[in-house]
C-alpha cells in the first residue's frame, strides 16, 4: 500500500514537470531568442544612427567616421559597407549560426 501511494505520488510529480517544464522551457528560450535579436538590431541601429548625424550635419562619412562608430560597440563584430564597398570591419567573426542584424543609413534608403 505505501509502495502504490510513493508510487503514484511520483508518478503526478513527474507528469508535472514534464506538462508545465517542457513548455517553459520552449518559452523561456524563445524569448531569450528574441531578447539577443532585439539587442543586435539596437546595436545595428546605433552604428548607423551615428553615421547618419555625422552625414546629417553635412559631414562626408568616411573611415575615421565608420571606425569611431564601430567602436561605440567594442565587444561585437561589426562590418561597415557603403554602397557595397567594406568601409570598416571590427571584432572576432562571429560563429555560424550567430544572431546578426543590419541597419541602413540614411534611414531612407532602399
């Protein structure tokens, strides 16, 4: 009789866990996903937002513009291009699989 009663009372624990700790887990995971993608793209944006004042205010953008904003982020990877060219490139390549995320300036265009 006690072994039935341990028994069972494992058994609902166990069915517990897995039916409330299974789908957490996905949550939590999804929305740390989500957490690391947002950063990234608030990275991206401030890069491009400082060369866009910098071009804003009538200034060429040029290396020197692109390395001091690649360098107000200096624990990531960042690679500036314009029109296609490598204007900049700083920090470890990133693994495969890594969170990326892009910004364009001036915000207009396509």
């Amino acid at each position: 009789m006690r072994r039935r009663l341990l028994f069972s009372t494992l058994a609902v624990a166990i069915t517990a866990v897995v039916l409330f700790g299974v789908p957490l887990a996905f949550v939590l995971r999804q929305l740390q996903v989500t957490t690391a993608q947002d950063q990234v793209q608030r990275d991206a944006t401030t890069v491009a937002r400082i060369l866009q004042n910098r071009a804003g205010s009538g200034m060429a953008v040029n290396l020197q513009d692109a390395e001091y904003a690649a360098k107000s982020l200096p624990d990531r990877y960042v690679s500036i291009t314009q029109n296609g060219h490598l204007l900049y490139q700083t920090g470890a390549l990133p693994p495969r699989g890594a969170r990326s995320s892009a910004a364009r300036w001036p915000a207009n265009s396509g």
